[in-house]
C-alpha cells in the first residue's frame, strides 16, 4: 500500500531532452566501458598470435546467443516494468521483477551445460587448426560454462533500468569493466607473480569481472530501487507475466539470435578464404562495438521511456523520444562512418595485424562502415516497436535483413572468389533494412492516435 503513496517517476514528468540525457548518458557510458574492455581483452589476445585472435573471434557467435538470451529477457521485463509503473500497478511491477529473476535462473542453468558440452564440438566444426581448437576450447569452456554471474549481473542492471535509474545501473558494469581491464594483461601474460594462462586468463578475467559487477548490482537494487519489493517467495513463474515478458522479448532473442547464426556462417565462409580474413571480421566486430554500444545504451534507457508513457498515455512524449533518439543514433553513426572511411589502418593496427590482415582489413572497414548511419536509424526503431508492444516488426526486419539478403547475399558474392566482395552484403542488407523499419516505425507511430 505504501507504494501507491509515490510520486510520479521521472519517467512521465522530467522534460524530454533532459530525460534522454539523464537517462542515456550514464547507459552510453557504461556500455561505451563494456566496448572498450572488450576491444582491450582482444588487443592483448592478439599480441599472443593471430591464432589466439582467431579463437577469440570465433568464439563470438556463441558468447552472442547466451547474451542475446539475457538481452531478450531483460528487454521484456523492462518494458512489462515499466508500463506497469506508468499505470501505476505496483502489484505487477513485483510479480514481473519476480518472474524475470526465475527466467534468468533457468538461463543461467541452461548455458551452463551447454557450455561444458557443446563447445569442442562447435570450435571443431569451424576448424581443423589444433591452435584455435585448443586455444578458443580453453577461453569459451570457462565463460559459458561459467555464465551464471553474466546473467545474474544483465538481471540486476535491467531491474534498475525498468525504473529509472540509469545512473546506477552502469556502476555494475563499469565495476566489471575496469576489474577485467585491470586483470586481463596480468592473467594472460602472467605479470605481478600470477601464472600465466594465455587465452584463458582473458576468460578467468572475465568472469571474475562479471561476479564482482553482480555484487554490485545485488546490492544497489535492495539498497536503492525501492518501487519494487524483493523477496524470495517472489522468485517464480507468473505465467501472465512470463507470456508477457516472451512476447516482448522473444522477438529480440530471435533477432540477436539470428545474427550469431549470421556471424557462425560468416566465419565459415570467410574462413575458406583465408584464416586472416576471419581475424579481420573479428576486428571489425570489436571496432564497431565502439560505435554501436552507445547506441545500444541509450536504446536500454529509452525503452522504459516509451514504455512508461505509453502506459501512462503520453503518446507525445513517446513521439518526441523516439524523434530525439533516432537523430542522436545517426549522428553517432555518421561518425563511425568517417573512422572507417579514413583511418582503417590505424584502427586495425590495435590487434597486431600481419600484412595480409591489414590488406584484407582496409578494404572490409571501407566497405562496411558506409551502412552505420542506416543502421542506427533501424536500431533506435526497431526499439520503439518493441516498447509500444509490437516487436514482431523487430523481428519481421530482422530476419529480412540477416537471413533474407545478408547470408544469401555474402554467400554469392563469395563465389566471386574475391573475399573482397563478401564485405558488400552488408551495405546491400542494410538498404533493405532501412525499407521495413521505415514502414513498422511509421506504423506503430499511428497506434498511438488510438490510445
């Protein structure tokens, strides 16, 4: 009873723009540090041997699936949350806080065995190199098999973005951010009397991270987040709020799904070419989180935005967020573009590029960096569709992109025999992209007249 006393959050009262920056700037920074001390775990991986690199990279579609499980999840109780705290529902902000811990617990089970079962196979079936085999079995056995802190750490940031509080939500993730870059170089090369354990003293760091940000978390949500209630008797399956949660986030899962199925059959196509250019994609994919990761924070603060108002039917404010975001998400973009376009060289000189690396390199920057403003645009839109309940359209764009025009598209273009001309199809994806999220975006937009 005493919650329903609260004022209203700050959600559906505080002035758009500054909303945006109160909210965004703490995600986009915490996300911007959980880039940089992925790009950092792989500078140091690369300085061992383009092997090591290699095992690294490949590891990616994996890492992917088991994060695109915990995103999704955590964007549906987000946006359950939050609509929940709009209409002013505080028995069902906690049945969905208590639901969303069980689901992340079953996550946390489920990789785990999959982690300590599946992973010599996966790396086997992408490569007979016994460096790679021995070295990505190693890094991905312990961080998927040792996931329950991922998890338990994505659960306890998402409950503080459900209500608000952008500003502590990065704590945890800057905390395991700085811990994993302080650790790696000392675990990896064995400096300060610690042993040195290659690759896998980059996954021994991070997990460690990952459990200290979780402490973290735990803590400021039962210290600090005080519209939800937490207790154990709490921690189980609503089934309305499970429906719920999967109808808007499944889509997301599916989506981050898809494209660790897109990366996994990227990599066995580059692969053939030459084992450089799998290095180079792996590059690109830590480069590029330097530009994206901002975008993605501030779609993780702009989510409960939209969601907050449109359950507190405050369509104008969800227009003028969404109108906000989608230009910030461009001009960022635009700036990513320009990096690519320019300095190439100097960004994959981070990895201790061979020769044939940097000549692969150049021309996969050049070529893939032209489609980054597009891509944020699709972004910030795909995340409003969600917010406002249609996430289908997310998913429905997509499938379009990856499975419809990029894979069959990359595959075509390889039999070109230029590895060169593989790097297109995502500039030809990202056009088509751009079509549908233009359409579902225009769509969901005219939903709001009804409310």
């Amino acid at each position: 009873m005493q919650q329903n006393t609260l004022k209203e959050n700050k959600m559906g009262t505080m002035s758009i723009g500054k909303l945006i920056l109160v909210m965004s700037a703490p995600m986009m920074a915490s996300m911007l540090f959980q880039a940089l001390y992925n790009i950092v775990d792989s500078i140091f991986v690369a300085r061992l041997s383009q092997d090591a690199m290699n095992a690294v990279s490949l590891a990616f579609p994996f890492q992917s699936l088991c994060i695109a499980v915990g995103t999704g999840t955590g964007v549906g109780m987000n946006a359950l949350l939050s609509r929940s705290l709009g209409q002013k529902d505080y028995e069902n902000v906690n049945r969905t806080a208590g639901t969303g811990i069980f689901l992340y617990l079953c996550s946390m089970i489920v990789f785990s065995l999959l982690g300590f079962t599946m992973v010599k196979p996966f790396y086997g079936f992408l490569t007979d190199n016994s460096a790679i085999l021995d070295y990505g079995t190693a890094y991905l056995t312990i961080c998927i098999g040792c996931c329950y802190p991922l998890f338990a750490q994505m659960c306890s940031e998402r409950l503080l973005q459900s209500t608000g509080r952008t500003d502590l939500a990065m704590i945890p993730q800057i905390t395991g951010a700085v811990f994993n870059m302080a650790f790696d170089p000392i675990l990896i090369f064995g400096l300060l009397g610690f042993p040195r354990l290659e690759v896998m003293g980059a996954a021994v760091a991070t997990v460690c991270g990952q459990i200290l940000a979780t402490i973290v978390g735990i803590v400021l949500n039962l210290k600090k987040n005080k519209e939800i209630n937490f207790s154990f008797k709490a921690i189980r399956p609503y089934a309305p709020a499970v429906k719920e949660i999967y109808r808007i986030g499944l889509p997301s899962i599916i989506m981050q799904g898809i494209g660790s199925f897109l990366n996994f059959v990227l990599n066995s196509i580059l692969i053939g070419f030459t084992e450089a250019a799998t290095a180079v994609f792996g590059a690109y994919y830590k480069i590029q989180s330097i530009i994206f990761m901002p975008i993605f924070g501030m779609n993780n603060a702009l989510v409960p935005i939209v969601s907050y108002n449109f359950g507190a039917r405050k369509k104008e404010r969800v227009r003028r967020a969404a109108r906000l975001c989608i230009l910030i998400a461009i001009s960022i973009m635009s700036v990513g573009t320009l990096l690519f376009e320019l300095i190439p060289d100097v960004l994959l000189g981070l990895f201790s590029p061979s020769e044939e690396m940097l000549a692969v390199g150049r021309t996969a920057l050049r070529v893939i960096g032209v489609h980054f403003p597009v891509a944020g645009f699709c972004i910030v839109s795909g995340s409003v569709c969600q917010a406002l309940g249609k996430p289908i359209y997310s998913m429905i764009t997509s499938i379009m992109r990856q499975l419809v025009v990029l894979l069959p598209a990359a595959y075509l273009l390889s039999l070109t025999g230029h590895v060169e001309a593989v790097w297109w199809a995502f500039p030809i994806a990202a056009v088509v992209s751009a079509i549908f999220s233009t359409i579902f975006y225009r769509r969901v937009l005219k939903r709001l007249n009804n409310i």
